[in-house]
C-alpha cells in the first residue's frame, strides 16, 4: 500500500497530457477496469477525455 501512495504522489504532480499517455500505453481502448474487479460498470458518457 505504501508503494502505491507514493506512486500516486508522483502522477499527481505530472501535467494532464502525461496522465492521459500513461493510461493509453496500458489500456488504449479505455475499458473500464471496474468490471475485472467485480463492480458495475460506470457510465461511458465522456470517454475517453477530450486531451483539452
């Protein structure tokens, strides 16, 4: 968990253009990774972002 915290530290310091790059090398689709996990999928209204 602690490696975790720290990771998200970094990524919230990076600009949106880097997040959105980050996201697309692992899951270029944008499949919503809830329903891997067992949840509901959340609404896909908006997906992926505008890079604006």
């Amino acid at each position: 968990m602690e490696s975790a915290i720290v990771r998200e530290k970094q990524l919230k310091k990076w600009n949106r253009a880097w997040k959105l790059h980050l996201i697309e090398e692992s899951n270029p689709d944008w499949l919503d990774l809830a329903v891997d996990f067992g949840f509901e999928p959340l609404a896909q209204a908006g997906f992926p972002p505008s890079r604006e």
